[in-house]
C-alpha cells in the first residue's frame, strides 16, 4: 500500500541536517560545553573559598570556647575568694 506524495518525506522523527545546520549545532553545543565547564570551575573555587572560610570559623569557634571556659574559671575562682 502506497500513499502518493507521503513516500518522498523524510521518516517521522528523522533530523533532516543541512551542512550549515551541523556546523552551527556544532558551535553552539561547544560554546555550551564551555560555558558549562567555566561555570565548573568557578563553583570549584567557590567551594574552596568556602571551606577555607569554614576552617576559620571552626577556629573561631573553639577559641571562643576556651575563652569562655577560662571566664568561667576565674569567675569561680573569684567567687570561692569572696566567700573566704
């Protein structure tokens, strides 16, 4: 069974690709590609920028618990002098 006209067109679904249609894919699926890979990069160093700010704050942190313990320490100290 053969409907007239229907048999030139291209498959259902089937790309039909000029060479100017492949080549500008080409271009846009690179520059894509680099745009993705830059962005990478960037978050890679954003990750480590956050990490090294994360280890300041640790830093920060347990040293202001020491302090905060030593505080208390001589609070205590001072109040056991006072009850003498």
């Amino acid at each position: 069974m053969s409907f007239s006209g229907f048999d030139d067109i291209p498959q259902w679904g089937a790309p039909t690709p000029t060479g100017e249609d492949i080549v500008t894919n080409a271009i846009k699926k690179e520059k894509v590609i680099k745009e993705i890979v830059a962005a990478q990069e960037d978050l890679r160093a954003m990750l480590a920028k956050t990490k090294g700010v994360q280890t300041d704050i640790d830093k920060l942190v347990s040293g202001n618990e020491t302090l905060q313990m030593y505080i208390d320490n001589l609070t205590m100290q001072m109040a056991k002098r006072r009850g003498q």
